[in-house]
C-alpha cells in the first residue's frame, strides 16, 4: 500500500498539497497502534491537515471494521468524514475491499500497460466483474493471472506490481468501488 500511495497520491493531490505516508507492519500493526495515536495526533494536528487511514479489508466484516476505526476516531475527539460530512473532517477511514490488489483490477487497462501479456478480457469474466467482490483472495488471483501470462514464476513481488500499476492509473475510470471512494475523500483536500 505505501508504495502504491506514493506513487498515486502526487497526481490525486497535486503539486501544492504535501503528505506523508507512515506505513505499518501489516493490518494487525495498524489496528493495535492506530487509537493512541490517534489520541496524541488529535493534541496537536494543524487545521489544515488531514488524515487518511487505508486498511485492507481481508476477511473482516467490513461494518464492525469500519465502525471500528471510526469508534477510535470519535474516541480521539477527531471528526469524521462518515459522521460530519463533507466539510469539516480531520479524518477519513477507507477500506481497501477486499484488498488492495481489487484496486489493480479495477483498472485492468493498467495492469495490461504494466504486463502487457494479461489477458485483456479477464474484467469481462463473471469473478472479476465487479473487483470489490472477488472472492478468495485478490492477491492469489492476481498472482495466477499474471503467472498464466509469464510473469512471476518464482511468486508475486507486491512491491514491484504497486509500483508499476499506480504509474500507470487512471483514477478517474477505476471501477473499484472502495478505490472510488478512496479516490474521492482524497479529492476533498487536494488544493
């Protein structure tokens, strides 16, 4: 995920809005920092900043997840972007569905300029449709398909993939539902 942001956060914020990505060891490393240090960023966070918090669903149930993360925002006394709206949040959760590989299948134009020997008809197949929706693991999928085209033998390189799909995205025709959302809440403070 850092890397994938870092390459896609410059073009959805672009030149004038900063930001900082503080990457976790995994989901589980997130969640068990996440509410203390939302408690000590709501001490001295700036009027102007904001934060974005970008977790992979997995397996969880995506309600108790989100509500999870929006609890321990409240908790920090740190406005939502769920519960105040549009204009004054200081903080948006999102929830990469299933996980952040469903991104990557949302814009299969960029996969296939990265890869160029995928199969370009693979969103037109029933499983992955509708990218939030692929069951069984996204990574796994993106692995076999990229693997069937040559790519890969010796396993996925998650780093290397984020980097060469997020150059290539186009944010605007993501069909990824949760991307869209993503992509929409960082739209609000780019200047």
């Amino acid at each position: 995920m850092e890397v994938f942001l870092a390459e896609l956060l410059p073009r959805l914020l672009g030149p004038r809005t900063a930001f900082t990505i503080h990457a976790h060891q995994g989901k589980s490393d997130l969640l068990a920092k996440l509410a203390p240090r939302l408690r000590a960023y709501a001490k001295w966070l700036p009027a102007t900043w904001r934060i974005v918090v970008v977790v992979d669903r997995d397996r969880d149930d995506c309600r108790e997840l989100k509500q999870r993360l929006e609890s321990w925002s409240a908790a920090a006394g740190l406005l939502t972007a769920w519960t105040c709206g549009q204009s004054s949040w200081k903080i948006v959760n999102r929830i990469a569905v299933e996980e952040l590989e469903a991104w990557y299948f949302g814009d299969w134009k960029a996969v296939r300029q990265a890869y160029p020997r995928v199969a370009e008809g693979i969103p037109r197949q029933e499983a992955y449709r509708d990218p939030d929706a692929t069951i069984g693991g996204t990574w796994e999928a993106l692995e076999r398909i990229l693997q069937r085209a040559g790519y890969f033998a010796g396993g996925l390189r998650k780093t290397e993939i984020a980097r060469a799909v997020a150059r290539q995205m186009d944010p605007a025709s993501n069909t990824s539902r949760s991307f869209r959302v993503f992509r929409d809440a960082i739209s609000q403070v780019a200047i």
